[in-house]
C-alpha cells in the first residue's frame, strides 16, 4: 500500500514538474514572439536590444536587464527595467501598460537625462509617419510618471537641472500637463551664471511637450485654453551673490480663445542691487528690497488690450504702490519685466503711499547737490510755485507731497488722447519743468494730499 502511495505521489510530482516546464515554455515563446512584433513595429531607424529577458511574475511582464532603445538620434539606456502589459498580437504596439526603471538615462541633442528610478503607466512610444498608409506620427504619451533623483543637461540653455523626486500627468502633445518637483535646482555657468533653487514646483495645465520642445527648437511657448495653476514655494536666484529670493509664487489663470484672466502673488520676495535696473538701491540705502506683490489682470485678444485690475507693491520700509489701468500691444510678462517701457498706455491710476521711501530719495538727491534735504524741497516748492514762470499743476503737486510724504498717498492719472509707452510718459514729464502744457497734451493729473 505504501509502495503505490510512494508511486502516486511520484507521478503527480513529475506531472506537476512537467506541466510547470510546459508553462515556463510557453511563457519564454509567447515572450519571444511579443518582444519580436514589439521591434518589428518600430520602423527603420529604431533598435531595441538587451542582455537578458525573462518573464515575471505570472507571465504578466517582462523583465530586462542591459536595455538600450534607440530611435534616430535618441537613446534610452536602463540597468533594469520591467514592462508590463506589452501590447498583444492585433494591438497598437506602440502602447505599454507600465513600466519601470532602474539607473534610467536619455540622451538626445536637446540634452541629457538620468534618473535613479523611473515608474510610468500607459505610455505611447512615439513614431515617425506611415507614408503609404497617411497615418500621422505619433508622439510620446504618458498618462503618468514617477522618478527618484533626476539629473539633466539642457543643450539650449547650456544648463544642468536636477531634482530630488517628481511626478508627471498627462504629458503629449497638446495636453494640458501637470508636473510636481521637489528640491528642484537649475544651474548655468555660461555668463551670466545662474544657479535657481526652488523647495517645490507644481505647474498645472501647461503643454509640457509643447514647453519642452519649444526649449528644444529655441521657439516662443504657444499657450492652449483652459485653467493654468503654477506654485513655487522657496525660490531662490543667485549669480555670483544672492539675486532673488521669494517665500512663495501662487498664479491661476484661465484661457479662452478671447481672453486670459489671471490672478497671482509673490509673497516675501527680496531683490539685490546686483538685479538689473535696481543698482540704485545703494545710493538709497537699502542693502535689497523687501516686498510682496499682487497682480489681477485680464487679457482681452479681441481687442489687443490688457486691462489691469489690480497691481500692488507693498514695500516695508519703502512704501506701498497700487496701479490699475488698460495697454494695448503687451503682455502680462511685460508689466514685469524690462520690457515695461515699452507697454502702451490707455489709461492709469496710480497711487502711492510712502513708508520712507521719498526721505531716503530726498536725502541722496541733496546730498548729489551738497545741500540740506530740506533745502532741496524748499528750492523745488519755490521753483514750481504757481506764481512762478515754470508753473506747472502736477509738478506744484508733487513739491507739496514732497514736504509731507507722511500725510497721505499721491495719487497719479493718465488719460492719453492715444496710446502712448511708458518711455515716451516718463520723458514728456521730464519736460513738464520746461514746457508745463505737456501734462494736458498727455492727460496727466496728480494729486497731492
């Protein structure tokens, strides 16, 4: 009896063996006719090769070690790496359900790429058009990603990028995009050097292959309609000292095909003298500015005109300006940027309220002319007395300011016949001294408390 049990177990045994062999078999075939129709579909130009393959658990993925993929002049390497859910027989071949990732590296001539590890779910490898069938080519899709310690080079900025993790959603062609880093750096010692660190970067709604590839080709951005969210909490630029510094960024926008409404803020920010345009904070005495913004605008494409709601610079120890007004031929980068001389005036109210910003500058002025700051206000009350010969409105207003910036803000509107750019508003009024009828020439009223 113990004998044909002993026999029993055996045959099952071997059966067991047998058939286990027999799946593995038919495992290593499927996964060699899958791993083949995956290289066949990828066209000409296009290898894909490796060390070893082996299937994973369950036969549901396939397992490589030494992979190197290689499509014209681009090429992905990987230590290891696991596809899941490769794309069956009669199936677009291009699709892969997941995949990750060990020791990742991309090469390509718009730069370099590594990534300790790397996860992605539903990717769409790209392709080159199929001429005889009309097909159009398809470019890469990724539904979602997940990588560990980044590092990259970026051949048009000549800059090196890294980042301890981040995460990507939907990026394609044309697809509103949303990425996550953290400790994110930005570097470049091609002059003028610059090295930019931010705690984390949340960009929501962006095409991120289409910014991606208008770094690539050096081409403007083409933004797409829909809601855009950016965040950027401790940003810091420096060169060969501190620049830049900021608590947080926050900015929501939302894009139509007739207009942009946005809405941000800039809170804590500091900017060194070193800063183009901001040299004169020495001669001031500040050593940098300290402040927060807010910007409320709109966008109007229909009629060429950005309309401000609100623009806000509070300044401790400087002051506190806010302006609202209507350009024509500008951006919302523009009122930020250097390029703020050239915006076209509609119309503009500005108000300001001083902190100790006007003493500080009524201080270097005098001191230019070796004479009292109070001397210096006097002669400029005097010079610009009503009764005097270069009488002029708004400039007898802002000699009365100038006496007690204290007592309340001064308040600036402009009213063009046309539009006119913010040079050509700052020289006429330098003129005003000389030639009082240009502040009515260009609708300009101040207004002294």
């Amino acid at each position: 009896m113990k004998k044909k049990v002993v026999v029993t177990v055996g045959g099952v045994a071997a059966v067991a063996c047998l058939g286990w062999l027999a799946a593995r078999h038919a495992e290593h075939v499927m996964l060699d006719k899958s791993i083949d129709s995956f290289r066949q579909s990828l066209g000409p130009d296009t290898s894909f090769t490796y060390q070893k393959a082996w299937p994973g658990l369950l036969g549901r993925s396939v397992k490589f070690s030494g992979l190197v993929f290689r499509q014209g002049p681009e090429t992905i390497t990987a230590d290891e790496a696991e596809i899941s859910k490769l794309a069956a027989s009669g199936e677009e071949p291009h699709r892969i359900g997941h995949l990750t990732f060990r020791n990742f590296q991309l090469a390509d001539p718009a730069g370099s790429l590594h990534l300790d590890t790397l996860r992605m779910d539903d990717v769409t490898l790209p392709s080159k058009a199929d001429e005889p069938q009309g097909s159009p080519a398809q470019a890469l899709e990724i539904r979602h990603a997940e990588a560990d310690k980044l590092h990259g080079f970026v051949s048009s900025l000549q800059s090196d990028l890294s980042a301890q993790s981040l995460i990507i959603d939907d990026y394609g062609a044309s697809n509103a995009s949303r990425l996550e880093a953290h400790d994110a750096k930005l570097s470049t010692d091609v002059a003028p050097q610059r090295h930019i660190t931010a705690a984390s970067l949340i960009l929501d709604g962006l095409d991120l292959a289409g910014l991606y590839g208008s770094l690539s080709a050096g081409t403007p951005y083409t933004a797409h309609n829909g809601t855009r969210d950016i965040q950027v909490e401790k940003l810091s630029v420096e060169g060969t000292g501190p620049l830049l510094r900021l608590a947080a960024l926050h900015s929501h926008a939302t894009r139509t095909d007739t207009a942009e409404k946005e809405v941000s803020s800039v809170q804590n920010l500091e900017l060194w003298p070193e800063v183009p345009n901001l040299s004169m904070l020495t001669a001031l005495g500040y050593d940098r500015f300290r402040g927060s913004i807010v910007l409320n605008d709109t966008h109007d494409f229909k009629a060429g005109k950005l309309h401000v709601d609100e623009f806000s610079l509070d300044a401790p120890g400087m002051g506190r300006l806010n302006l609202d007004g209507d350009f024509s031929q500008t951006s919302t980068t523009a009122l930020l940027s250097a390029g703020a001389g050239d915006m076209q005036v509609m119309a503009l109210n500005i108000t300001y309220t001083d902190h100790g910003l006007v003493e500080k500058a009524l201080g270097a002025a005098a001191k230019a002319r070796g004479v009292k700051p109070e001397e210096l206000t006097a002669a400029l009350q005097s010079q610009f007395a009503p009764s005097s010969p270069t009488a002029s409105v708004p400039l007898t207003q802002v000699a009365t300011y100038l006496r007690h910036p204290g007592k309340g803000p001064l308040t600036i509107t402009l009213r063009p016949p046309q539009p006119l750019p913010m040079m050509a508003v700052a020289a006429a009024i330098s003129m005003l001294s000389t030639s009082p009828q240009v502040a009515q020439q260009i609708g300009l009223t101040i207004k002294a408390p």
